[in-house]
C-alpha cells in the first residue's frame, strides 16, 4: 500500500481536486490540516471519504509531515510506501503516480526534479539556483532540485523522517541532508513545473523562510564550518613556524587533520542517532584536495617564495571549490544515467 500525505495551509479547491484524482487512481491519501482557519473547514469536511484527515495545530510544514509520518502507520498498518504532495496544485496526479512507481520498483528515496521552464517566477529560478549552490557547498552533494515538496519514502524510514529537526520549509532540506549522511540513493524523477498565478497561492517567504532553511542546513553541517577553521588555524601556524619548508607534510596534515575530526564531530555529534556513512566520501575528496594544494604550492615555489604559503593554499582552496562544485554536479548526472 502506497499512502499520499498532504500537509495543507489554507488551501483551496485544488486540494480537492488532487484529492479526487488520487481516490480514483486507488491511492490512500492522508491530510494534515495544519491549523487552517475556520473559513477552510467546508474543504476539509469535501475530502471525505475519499481521504483520511487530521488535524494539528499550525506550527509549519514541516511539522505538519512529520505528524503525517507519525501518523501514518497507525492510520494505515499495510502502508509500505508514503509520498508527500503540496496542496496548492502544483503537483499533478500523474506525477505523483509516477512517484508510486518507482517506489514500487525498488527505489527507497525518489526526490522529483521540476523542469526548468522560461515561464517560472523569479523568486523561485532565484531560489532554486542558489539553493543547488548553498546545498552542493556545504553539505558535499549536488542536486538538480532540493526543494521539491514531491517525494516518495520508503515505510522504513519513517522513524529517522520524524526525528529530523524543523518544523516549516527548512526541514525538507535538512531531511534530505540527513538521507546523505546515510548514503540512501536518492532517485531523481523529472516531474512538470507548475506554477499557478505566479505562484502566488505559496505561503514561502522568500527572505524568512531561505534564511530559515540555511540556518537549520548550518546546524547540521557545522562540523564542516570548524573543520574550515581549524584547517586555516592549521595553515596559518605552519606558514609561521616553516613557511614552505615541509610543505609536503604541512600541507596533508592540515587537511587531513581537518577532514578527521569534521568526520568524528559529525559521526559522534550531529548524526549520531544515524547510521553515519559518508566518511569514505568525505576522505577521498580530503586526499584530492591536499594533491591539488601541494601541486598548486609547488608550482608557485618554482616562479617565487615572496607569497607567504597560507595565501597560496587559500587562493587553491578557493579554486578546489568552484571545480568541486561542478565535479559534485558532473558526478550526478553520471550516476544519474546509470
């Protein structure tokens, strides 16, 4: 059994159509009404019986999933599959059926991809954009599409889903954040872009709730923000006591030095109620980049030793970040294929 959860806010009759169209393609679906106005009831009371209801008070979209997740297996026992849908008509039946199917083909983490059209609102291309960047940086992976509300789970999850942190926008980034740390393979599924009105009828705020969003991303992966600073304290103190004397050992150390302990904090700390897995990835990339900085340092000693190391070592690592970026983004669309 496949189980459709929709968190809804103030929604209109596009929640009833979706509604209709799900029940007559033998989906159970699941509404979280997550404390809507008294002026929304009549849309709550039209979804019967063609979907279970329950209500909460507001506190955000993210709350609102995690209360569906929770709810989920209670409502449901036979439930093996959940997909979570927005209200507002922005997804089509078709593609969250095609959501159901690659659940029912294996997939344990299916995260829709929404083409690119010319006719997309600003603020969201904006948004979007700078998302993939902000994501890809911080947190070491690349997606097309992070903030698609259109997604489909695995039952076994449900128990890590509903420990993630965030109650509104930021917790579906911080959800798939957590997925990456445990090196679930995510499928991405290209679904139609809709947007009705200009997309007025979101209730995204585009400067709260992205800075909300990259707030609860920062608490995540602060680990790798101390990592950064303890690889330039590192740095630094090396440039003093050697300058490029030894940077053959300098260099490797400060970052290997680094990459261990973001690994520990992250393992220990932050992800460790999770079946922490991205270690390997994390010390691969770590040897990568001590190779580019010694060969980048090695070619500038060759031309002058006038440039103290430390400012080298930046200026490669601020070049090692645009070029992971991309080697982040070529290597999805290579596993991507496959």
């Amino acid at each position: 059994m496949c189980v459709v959860i929709i968190p809804a806010y103030q929604p209109d009759g596009q929640l009833l159509d979706l509604v209709d169209k799900l029940h007559h393609n033998g989906l159970k679906i699941l509404v979280v009404n997550d404390g809507s106005s008294e002026d929304c009831r009549p849309i709550f009371d039209g979804l019967a019986p063609k979907a279970q209801v329950l209500h909460t008070p507001h506190k955000g979209k993210g709350a609102a999933l995690k209360q569906g997740f929770g709810a989920v297996t209670h409502l449901f026992p036979d439930c093996r599959h959940c997909i979570t849908a927005d209200a507002d008509g922005q997804h089509r039946a078709e593609d969250i059926l095609r959501v159901k199917e690659q659940l029912s083909q294996g997939a344990e983490f299916v995260l829709t991809v929404r083409k690119p059209k010319k006719d997309v609102p600003l603020r969201s291309r904006f948004g979007n954009a700078l998302s993939r960047v902000v994501y890809t940086v911080m947190n070491g992976h690349y997606f097309d599409d992070n903030q698609s509300g259109l997604r489909g789970f695995s039952v076994k999850h449900l128990s890590w889903l509903t420990q993630v942190k965030g109650n509104k926008y930021d917790y579906e980034m911080n959800m798939l954040c957590h997925a990456d740390k445990q090196n679930i393979a995510v499928t991405p599924l290209p679904i139609e872009t809709i947007y009705i009105d200009g997309n007025k009828s979101s209730h995204f705020n585009p400067v709260i709730d992205t800075v909300r969003i990259y707030k609860r991303l920062f608490f995540s992966v602060w680990p790798s923000l101390v990592g950064v600073l303890v690889w330039e304290t590192l740095t630094i103190l090396f440039t003093l006591l050697f300058g490029y004397e030894y940077q053959f050992l300098t260099i490797p150390t400060a970052v290997m030095v680094s990459a261990l302990l973001t690994y520990l904090m992250q393992k220990f700390i932050v992800f460790r109620h999770l079946p922490y897995r991205d270690g390997l990835r994390m010390l691969l990339f770590s040897v990568i980049r001590s190779a580019v900085y010694f060969s980048i340092v090695q070619t500038v000693t060759m031309i002058t030793e006038a440039i103290p190391m430390v400012f080298v070592v930046n200026a490669a690592a601020g070049m090692m970040l645009v070029a992971e970026y991309y080697i982040h983004k070529r290597m999805h669309r290579v596993f991507k294929k496959k």
